[in-house]
C-alpha cells in the first residue's frame, strides 16, 4: 500500500518508522524541512520535499498514493484532506479541530474513498474506548473522558512541558467544548469544569478543552444523559493559563502566547500519557459503572527514545490505517473512530501500545 505521510515532525518520523518497519507499506514522507527528511532517509525511508503551502506541489507527490496521513499542524487538515480527495486517496490525520474535522465530514460525502480523521489519542483511542464500553449497558447515563499528556517530572510553575504541538495545545484551550448535559448537547467553556482526583497516590486537575471527543456528541446524541471530554493536568495549570488567557488576553494574540511557550517552556521526551474512561448506567437491571484506565510510559530506549504522546498518538492513526487496510472498517466516505472495535484496536500491532501500559485498577 503507497502512503504520503505529510509532516515530518517528532509523531511523523515515529509514523514513517512504523509503518517502514512493518514492511507492508510503501512510506514516502513529505516536508518542508530537509533536515528532519535527512534523518528518515538514512534509514531507507522515501522522502520529497516540499512546501505544503504549495497545493500544486504537494498534489504532485499524493498522485499515485492509496492514502494519505497527515501529521500536519489542525490549520492544514482541511488543505490535505481536500488534496487528498482530488487526487483519488485515502485521508487520515490527528486534527483535534473541531472546524476542520466537520468540513472534512462535508468533503467525505458521495466520495469513493474513505475519509478518516481524528485518529490520535484524543480525539481518537478515547473515543473508541467510550464507545466500546457504552455498547455494554442497557440504558446509558454518564460518560466521562479523561486524557492528560504530562511530564514525568514537571519543575515550572505551569508543571508543564512541551510534550505535542504548541499549535493544538493552544487551539484546545481556547475554542467551545462540545458536550452532552443533562440530554441535551451544550457548548461549554474551555478550562471551565474543573474538577480533581487521585490516581496512584498523584493529585490531577481536570478541565474542558475542544475537540478530545471527537464525534461521540453526534452518535451519542438522544441515547446519554452526560457526556464530556477533559484535559488532564497537575493542579496549579488551570488557573495559570486562565491568568495568561484571560487576565493578560493573549487568548486574543495566541501567536504571542505559542511564542513565549516555545522560548520559555523546555519540550520533554520523558512523559506519561493517562487515559482514563467511566460509564455508568443500567445493565439487567443494575446501575453500574465500568472503568478503562491506563498510563503509558515514555520509551527510554538510548538508542531510539520515544516519548509516551509520540508513542500513543502513532500507535493510534497506523492502527486505524492497518485495520482499514484489513477491511475492518469502512472503505469508502466519513469514518468514524467509533467504528473502530476496541478489541481490533488493541490486538492491533501498533494499538498494542496501549495493551502492554500498566493498567490502574482503582481511581479515587
């Protein structure tokens, strides 16, 4: 199968080895940095570089391809994935973007190839586990969806690092959160809802952000009393980004912030990703709760380092492309990440990064 995988930042490279690895996939990796294509292609990997600002240049490089997977900043998505469509490929990627996954849905319909965004970790494998465990129950009544990317050992104020993209961190924490409350859906505020908890002996933060659920409200919508996404964080952060979003308004100059973030917030490849998932409801009779709970751990390999969001965010789009080349998922149109089977998911060669985490018997 012949893959464009647009971006070659820190989750691209970790896509192009996987799938180059497996050796069921023609890789041909495109960006605007030579220096991140020379790592790749001194591993054997195709590479083309080229400018993705330049609609013309990067149709050249798709022609030919069965699919595309773009690793791309969310202000790209809806560029590639109407490329993508021009040019007769498959379409995945990692927006959590609200505004671009809707116009991707609006460019999927009546097309003969399959359009399938949001495939990282949130949106993307927490969706997929909500929506597993909510098929269980008889009659569905809250289901509550909590992911947190953090450093291993935060020193800063914040208790941050630069784990992901700045650009999407920010986007997250300053647009409409989509939810379910009481039957009916709402827009919620970001960095509103909070709430705490323990997990193993650690004290977290919760919060809304946009775009971690995904399609859920859609699907979902008429058959749950509460659904809602939140962002994981250690106490103290919330109330911070409030003061630099709100009181200092650089919600209304976020290129400023994403500056100041990248000069003053060190990135870490020592993290831990937490995804935890409730659902309560009736089954036979009963109201009961199930719980999915995970942590994974960064790879501290010397010899091939990966963080744990560069490990669970590539795990979860060559997942999903694995199993769409298996046939298990939908062939053609809008593909929903709840069309995934989690079962398929995590018996999956690359979803099996999140069966061997450590698994969290208890939350407080």
């Amino acid at each position: 199968m012949k893959i464009a995988l647009l971006g070659a930042g820190h989750i691209g490279q970790t896509i192009a080895r996987l799938l180059h690895g497996c050796g069921d996939y023609a890789v041909t990796v495109i960006d605007k940095n030579p220096r991140y294509l020379a790592a790749l292609a001194a591993e054997g990997i195709a590479t083309a570089e080229v400018d993705s600002a330049d609609p013309a240049a990067l149709a050249a490089q798709l022609r030919g391809k069965d699919a595309v997977l773009n690793a791309l900043p969310y202000q790209l998505a809806i560029t590639a994935a109407t490329l993508a469509r021009e040019c007769g490929c498959h379409y995945f990627d990692l927006t959590e973007d609200v505004a671009a996954t809707k116009a991707i849905k609006e460019l999927a319909q009546g097309a003969r190839t399959a359009f399938m965004p949001q495939c990282g970790l949130a949106p993307g494998f927490i969706g997929i586990v909500a929506h597993h465990l909510a098929r269980q129950f008889d009659e569905v009544r809250d289901v509550q969806m909590r992911v947190g990317a953090l450093p291993a050992f935060p020193t800063n104020q914040l208790k941050y690092n630069l784990t992901w993209s700045v650009d999407g961190l920010v986007n997250e924490y300053c647009h409409p959160c989509e939810a379910i409350h009481g039957g009916e859906f709402i827009s919620a505020l970001p960095l509103e809802g909070l709430e705490h908890f323990s997990l193993d002996g650690t004290e977290y933060e919760a919060f809304n952000t946009s775009g971690g659920l995904g399609t859920l409200c859609e699907t979902w919508a008429g058959k749950v009393r509460n659904l809602d996404y939140k962002t994981v964080r250690y106490p103290g952060h919330r109330n911070l980004m409030k003061f630099l979003l709100d009181d200092l308004a650089l919600a209304g100059d976020q290129e400023l912030l994403k500056d100041i973030m990248r000069k003053s917030m060190p990135a870490t490849m020592q993290d831990v990703v937490l995804v935890f998932v409730t659902v309560s409801g009736m089954k036979n009779g009963v109201l009961l709760q199930e719980v999915f709970a995970r942590k994974i751990f960064a790879d501290r390999d010397a010899a091939a380092p990966l963080s744990a969001i560069q490990i669970t965010t590539a795990a979860g789009i060559c997942a999903a492309l694995d199993l769409f080349r298996e046939g298990k998922l939908p062939q053609s149109g809008f593909v929903r990440q709840e069309e995934v089977a989690l079962p398929d998911f995590l018996a999956n060669r690359f979803g099996m990064a999140y069966q061997q985490s450590r698994q969290v018997e208890s939350i407080a």
